[in-house]
C-alpha cells in the first residue's frame, strides 16, 4: 500500500492518499489534488520529484 501527505512536502494542508495500490496510483490521486485544492495546472518535473519521494510504501 502506498501512501502520501501534503504536509511531507511542506504545504499546509491536511490531504491524504491511503491504501493506494501503487505509486502511479498515489501520483494521479495527488495530481486532481494539487488542481482542485491548489490550483496547480501544471506539475512541474521537481514538483512530480517532491510527490515521488514523499510516497511510502
């Protein structure tokens, strides 16, 4: 199970991503995310870097 907080990669929000079954799950979760919550459009590649290495599991 793979798993992500916002918190992890400094942003002050509570969101969370449990019991995803894959990192690829956990990035496309946390992608809607980042556009819904933060209005990010377009994730950059050191933003995608930041997701990947916050992801356990």
């Amino acid at each position: 199970m793979a798993e992500f907080k916002c918190k992890d990669i400094g942003m002050k929000c509570g969101f969370e991503v449990k019991g995803a079954s894959s990192k690829d799950e956990v990035m496309q979760i946390a992608q809607v995310h980042a556009r819904v919550t933060h209005n990010i459009t377009t994730i950059t590649p050191d933003l995608a870097q930041k997701v990947s290495s916050a992801i356990r599991g």
